[in-house]
C-alpha cells in the first residue's frame, strides 16, 4: 500500500482500546507518523507490564516514513519510542517539554545518539514532505498539550490529540476560540477526534475548581494526607504545590516518575514556582497535620509509592488518623488492584477520599458540550473518532452527525481510510497487533512465551523424568509439581503419577524415544486429570542409558 495521490489515514493503536495511540497519514508516496505510545499489562499478559504496538506495517515502508510526530507527553502517545524509536530510524518532533521526557526515556535505553529529536517551538509551522504540520496548543492535564494542523495538497487534517477546554488552565495556556475558529475559516477536511469522554453529558471541569476542592478535603484533614494522582499531571502537581501553601503543609513526593515530570518541567519553564519538596525521613518527623504526601501509585500498580505504602514497606507511613485522596479516576481494567489498595488503607484506620465524595479531579479529555464547541469551530467536512474503545468512538461518529458535521467514519486500528478524494471510504486493512516488553525482550503478545505462560498460570506444569536402559525402566520416575491443586494429597498424587510413568515406559519403552515421550506425557496427565479435574502443562525428559 503506497499513498499515491491521496490523503490516507491508518491507526495502528488506539482506536478500538484507550491507550497505546499510533497514527500514520498518507500522502504522494509517503508517510508520516502521528505519536507512539503504550498500554500497560494486566491478568491476560502474566509477568507483562509494558505492551507496544506491532509496527510490522510501516517497519515494511521504512523508506516512506517521513518522521513522527508527538502531540504530548504522556505514555500512551511517547512510551514506545525507547523500544522502537532506534528501529524505525527517522527523525522525531516535539514541543520543548515533551522532548524532555522522551530524551529522558532515550537516555535510559542508551540511544539518545541514535535517535534524531527535533524541538519544536509551537509557534511556527515546518514542512515534512508534502505534509505541512503547525502545532496548535489545547488544554490537557499534561504541558504542551497539542494538536496538530496536518496540511496536504489534498486537504487539511486537524488532529486534536487528547484535549479539553478549560478557561484556567494551572499550567501553560491553549488556543482560544477565535484562533480555533481562524483553522476552521481556511477549511480543514478531516477532525480526527479523542472520543474518551464522549458519554460524558457534561464539560469536563477547570483545573482551577479542583484547586477550590482539594483545598477543602486537606484542609479539614486531622492528621497526614497523601493525594495519588496521575505522575504525568503536571497541572495537579501544581495545583498541590498551591493547595500545600493554602493548608500550611509541607510537601513531599514518592515515586521516580513524579521526580521525573517536576525536573523536567522545571527544566522548560514550568512549576517554577512548586514549593521545596522535603525528604521521607524529614516528613515522618513532622506533625502530621503538617505533611503533604504526593504519590504515584493510584492505579494500584504494585511497584509504585502507594502500594509500598499500604503495605508498610516504604520509610513513609500512613496510620488510623490519616487521609489518602484519590485525585484521579479509575481506568477500567483496574478496580481490582485499586480495590485492593483501598481495603489495606482502610484496614489500617485510614480515610479515603475519592472523586465520589468530593470535587477533587477533572479529566483531561472532552465531554458532549466541548465535543460540540470544537465542531463548531473547526468545522470540518469529516469526523474521524479515535483514542477509545470502539463503544466510544461509534457513539462520537453518530454525535458529530447529529451535531451537523457533514460526515463521520467508523474505524478501528487497522482500517485503511481514504479522507481525500471522495473520502471517507475504507480501502483496505493493515495487520496491526500487539508487542510485549519482558524483561529486556520484545515478543508477539500473542506468541509462543506468552501463551506457554498463560497455560502454566491457568493449568499448572508437571515435570516428570524418566531413565530407560534397553527400553527398560531404570530407577524411579522422577515427578516434579507447580501451580497443581493438591496441597495435602501431593505424595499420593506423585505416586499416581509416577505408576503412570512406569506404566508407559513397560508400554512403548522399546520403541522410538519421541513416541515415548509423548505417552508419558498424556499418562501423567491423565493421571493429573483423574486427580484434579485438570490439564496441566507436562513436559518429559527421556534419560538413555
């Protein structure tokens, strides 16, 4: 599939699933590349924390593939640039902020010298090939949130990123609508649209309002609060550097990645007014009701502050007396790790406080009303919904129709889509699919390792060695267990087996060492299934002597 000439669009992550986000456009010949991200593991990905997005598609058109583009700094749109950055081999651009945390990331993996990245200033627009590309600043709960104007000779594409509208923004500032409404007066064929919160009935909030509404919940709070917000929110960063100064706390910050976001902000002109931070062992000295703690960990992820916290891990402690506020929402798929982190805080005598209970988070993405208002200015011919789930993108397709936009399209990652000319049509399909980062290597999601993991995790694994000299049994078959449900029947169950064994070496020990092999393997595990009700995983070394 080669552009010819035409105006394509191709998402390889993110339309179908929220997160993970990879856009290309296509045009004379070429390629380019909108973001780079990643999602992040759960139960179906055993030992995975980190999943990326196949580029088998455009890593087949290296040459065509003109630079990427970054609209912001957050995981799902940066994070797979350290693993893919250096394969891809073509240059990247991004705003002085987000290029200080995807230089952050190259550092990490040693390649910074490898990978061209290129700092864009949002104020001047610059040409790669025969695609025109302006950065136009919209609010986000991240610095230098943008979308950017895509121009081509066959029509312009406004390609929002992730956004909201926010009148008091904590950080940075955004288009207005008179600068929106001059991009939609020059024409613009295509919005290609975040649609996360477009269930939503209402606005999504200012973060100045949270400022009103944490300042609130802490300050009413007895003993020590600890607020959990996404690491990558700089703006909630701010706005608790605000709200520790309203409340006559002092501020403390657990986690890498929170580090991580203050030295780089710092570094490019934001929080240069954030409040000194104290060190762990300084917080715990203090009276409580004079602590601020902001940790990372909110989703429930394992490794992070909070988590360690709750389990009583960690130099800082929360006890009966203290407060944690959960300044953020939920991300579906993890009720049951924030669930859990939630009953230990609470086992403890802690307050929990959530967005349930106060007005103590806004989201960073549109509802209805901002979707409508972005409409009206851009005005474009076409709705292109991306970044969510297929629910989510169909219902802002039907939306953007009901709100007079002359057409929509329905996609999902994979679908190749002609926008110009006589666009929107579907023209072909890609193969798209999903990459795992364990350990230090990268694997098909779906690919052996991972799916031998899955077997071993649902069924359990039994070892079982046999010796055989002259087709014979020589000494006693070895049987070794894990993850098979037999607790205090393991020896009887290890016997069984092992008659099992035996039995099949009597059986077909004379014969070809593979077919021995195999019918030890279904011996035992059958002998599992009479046992258990289940079908382990057995694998069979054959000793010949």
């Amino acid at each position: 599939m080669t552009p010819e000439k035409e105006l394509l669009f191709l998402a390889l992550g993110g339309s179908g699933e929220i997160g993970m986000n990879v856009n290309l456009y296509g045009c004379q010949g070429k390629w380019l590349m909108v973001d780079c991200g990643i999602t992040f593991g759960d139960a179906n990905y055993p030992g995975i924390d980190v999943i990326l997005p196949d580029l088998q598609f455009i890593e087949e058109r290296l040459d065509d593939l003109l630079g990427i583009v970054l609209t912001h700094g957050h995981e799902d749109h940066i994070g797979a640039l350290p693993y893919l950055a250096g394969e891809l081999g073509v240059p990247l651009y991004a705003t002085p902020f987000t290029a200080g945390l995807i230089h952050g990331k190259l550092e990490e993996e040693g390649i910074e010298e490898k990978v061209e990245l290129n700092v864009v200033n949002e104020e001047g627009p610059f040409n790669l090939g025969p695609f025109r590309i302006t950065y136009t600043p919209l609010a986000h709960s991240i610095p230098e949130g943008n979308a950017v104007l895509i121009e081509t000779p066959y029509g312009s594409v406004f390609h929002t990123g992730d956004w909201k509208l926010d009148d008091s923004p904590a950080l940075g500032g955004a288009s207005t609508a008179a600068e929106l409404t001059a991009i939609g007066d020059k024409g613009v064929l295509a919005l290609v649209c975040d649609s996360t919160n477009v269930f939503n009935p209402e606005a999504s909030g200012s973060e100045g309002a949270v400022r009103e509404g944490l300042d609130q919940v802490i300050g009413a709070a007895k003993g020590r609060v600890l607020v959990t917000t996404f690491a990558s929110n700089a703006a909630r960063l701010q706005t608790l550097g605000e709200v520790a100064r309203d409340t006559g706390r002092e501020l403390c910050v657990a986690g890498r990645s929170l580090d991580r976001i203050l030295r780089v902000a710092k570094s490019t002109g934001y929080l240069r007014d954030f409040p000194d931070t104290i060190d762990f062992e300084a917080a715990m000295d203090l009276p409580p009701h004079k602590v601020l703690i902001v940790a990372t960990g909110g989703q429930g992820e394992p490794r992070a502050a909070l988590n360690r916290i709750a389990e009583g891990s960690h130099v800082l402690k929360v006890t009966e007396g203290d407060t944690v506020v959960f300044s953020s929402r939920q991300i579906p798929g993890n009720e049951i790790a924030i669930g859990r982190i939630m009953n230990t805080l609470a086992a403890k005598g802690v307050e929990l406080i959530t967005d349930r209970q106060a007005f103590i988070h806004v989201s960073g993405h549109p509802g209805r009303p901002e979707l409508a208002a972005m409409y009206k200015w851009i005005r474009p011919e076409i709705v292109v919904p991306v970044h969510g789930e297929v629910r989510h993108m169909y219902e802002q397709a039907r939306f953007a129709l009901e709100q007079g936009v002359p057409k929509s399209i329905r996609q999902v990652n994979g679908d190749i889509i002609r926008l110009a000319p006589d666009g929107p049509s579907k023209i072909g399909e890609a193969p798209v699919g999903r990459l795992v980062l364990d350990g230090d290597i990268i694997l098909p999601a779906d690919g052996t390792t991972i799916n031998e993991r899955r077997r071993v995790a649902l069924y359990g694994q039994i070892s079982a060695a046999v010796a055989i000299r002259n087709g014979k049994l020589a000494g006693e078959p070895q049987i070794r267990l894990q993850g098979i449900p037999v607790e205090e029947d393991r020896e009887d169950f290890i016997a069984e087996a092992s008659d099992a064994a035996r039995e099949a070496v009597k059986k077909d020990g004379k014969g070809d060492v593979e077919k021995l092999r195999e019918s030890v393997r279904l011996a035992v595990r059958r002998a599992a299934v009479r046992f258990t009700g289940k079908k382990p995983v057995v694998d069979v070394l054959i000793i010949e002597q």
